[in-house]
C-alpha cells in the first residue's frame, strides 16, 4: 500500500509546480516547466507530483522513452526536488511509492543524473542513499569541475601572470542580449571544428530561453578592436554559477581572451557572493581540458549515474 499520492504532471500544475520549485532544498530555475518545455516536441514529459494528503512534498522531473523513465533527458541533471523539511524516513518512502507506480506501468527501468552536491541550497543525499538500497546501479560517473568560493582562489600564477599583462591591451568586456554574434561567429564553428558537433541549444532556443529567465541566463563577450574573440553563457541558479558554454576563436586564442574572460566573471561572481562556480563536467579522458579547467581554480566534485531495473 502507497504511503503518499502520486500524479502526473498536467498543465493545470504550471503554477503549483513551480511554487514548489522555489520553495524546495534542491531545486533550480532549470526545473521550472518553462524550462522544461522548450524542447517539448523532443521528450515526452513524464513529471510526477507526490502528495501528502493535499501538500505537495516532492516532484520527480522526468521523461519516458521506450518504456523507460528518464530524470530528464532534456536536463543537465535531475532527480528528486525536496521540501525544506522533509525527513530521510519520508524520503525513502516516496522512493518506494515512486518504483511501485511505475512498475504497475510496465516501466522497464528508471534512469537518474543526479544534482551535483554543490548545487543543494541545503544537503539533499537522501535520494542517492536510498535509491542505491532498494537495487539501483551506479552506470556512470562524470568529473565535475567546480569553483568553491568558500575557499581561498587558486588560479594558476602563470594564468594570472597573462591575465596581469594583458589587462591594458584594449579588451572589451561586455553582456549581450542578442547572442547571435557569439553563436555565429564563435561557437558553432568552433564546436563544428574541434568536435564535429553542435550547440546543445540552437540560437533560437537560447533566445527564447534569456527571454523566459533573463535573470538566469547571461551572455559575454570579450572583444578586441570590435572584433569578437570569445564568449561565455552563464546559466545563475540562486547560489552558483555555471559556464554553460565557452568558446574561442583562433586569434582569440593567441591572446588568451577566454581565459581573460574566465578571471574575470570568476572575480565578479565571488564579489557578488555567489558559492560556486560551476565550470561543467570532464569526460573521455580530456586531461587538457581537466588541466584547463583545475588551472582556472576548479576543484573536482563528479556527477553520478544511476540505473534501477523494474
């Protein structure tokens, strides 16, 4: 027998869902259903809502493929959003409630990538803890790397040494609205060049996502003679900053603008107070990009995979 109520998520929740999502331990503006559904046409939602009675205590952001749910795929990360004040005995039993509607619904299996530690306005463990109890795997682990602005700064002194020399040579720093010169002229032929790949999020999309939260998501450029050479795409939850995207042209490379660009949000968003900055995950063996990114005064955390066979 279910201890708690559980529901799908339907449009007439918009309002209660993100209600929760502001008031949660774990939650961030890309949990939001905005978010969520920008890129509707491609995952179909299978969100759930758990119930107290009549007091929403959880929501379980995900998709389903294929019978099987996703904690979404759409999503940087995921997992279960928690109330404030929720206990690890209720925690472990909405995790029951949540395998048991799902296995009455022919779901195969239910896929997690869990929220980064640093990303907890207060611990949120619980989930990992007892999802491994009740039989889950752990498939996979990414490097995370991650400034703690609780701790003194340890950039590099040969990237701090360039940063010094080059701080009077006409670089101009600036946030954008309009990140088609970025996308343009930076991003997509970079990631074309070095990876054969694409932005995760096409131009249109990033646009309408500033435009939905444009105090979440930012745009910087650092230009020399008008000309752009790098860019960074901030995505700001309540207490950490993340470099979601950050590219450099060839001549921006010589003269070391992206990590300019990097010192100098690092500098910023510490004054500002923020906790962390988050500088995304390392994956593949990418030693050089493991290296740029611990010169940078990144520490390692890791974001853990999570299977559970049905």
């Amino acid at each position: 027998m279910q201890t708690y109520t559980i529901k799908r998520y339907h449009k007439d929740d918009y309002s209660l869902w993100n209600s929760f999502i502001d008031n949660s331990k774990n939650g961030t503006f890309l949990f939001y259903r905005d978010f969520m559904e920008y890129h509707s046409d491609r995952f179909q939602d299978f969100s759930l809502l758990i119930y107290d009675k009549k007091k929403i205590i959880a929501v379980f952001p995900s998709n389903i493929k294929d019978e099987k749910i996703y904690s979404h795929q759409g999503l940087t990360y995921g997992g279960l959003v928690l109330g404030k004040s929720i206990g690890g005995e209720k925690v472990r039993n909405i995790l029951s409630d949540i395998i048991d509607f799902l296995s009455s619904r022919t779901i195969d299996c239910l896929y997690v990538k869990l929220l980064p530690i640093f990303y907890h306005q207060k611990p949120s463990n619980e989930f990992a803890f007892f999802f491994s109890e009740f039989g889950a795997e752990l498939y996979g682990r990414d490097l995370n790397l991650a400034i703690d602005y609780n701790l003194p700064s340890t950039i590099h002194k040969s990237k701090l040494k360039h940063y010094e020399k080059r701080r009077n040579i006409g670089f101009e720093i600036v946030e954008v609205d309009d990140f088609s010169g970025f996308w343009n002229e930076v991003l997509i032929p970079r990631l074309q060049e070095r990876h054969s790949t694409k932005p995760v999020h096409t131009l249109e999309e990033i646009h309408l996502l500033k435009d939905k939260f444009p105090e979440s998501i930012k745009q910087f450029v650092i230009s020399l003679d008008d000309e752009i050479l790098a860019g960074i795409t901030i995505f700001k939850t309540k207490e950490v900053v993340k470099s979601q995207y950050g590219a450099v042209t060839d001549q921006g490379e010589k003269h070391r603008a992206l990590d300019f660009l990097f010192i100098s949000l690092i500098n910023q968003y510490r004054e500002e107070g923020y906790r962390f900055f988050d500088m995304g995950t390392v994956t593949e063996n990418n030693f050089g990009l493991l290296k740029q990114k611990e010169e940078l005064g990144c520490e390692i955390y890791t974001q853990d995979f999570y299977r559970l066979d049905l």
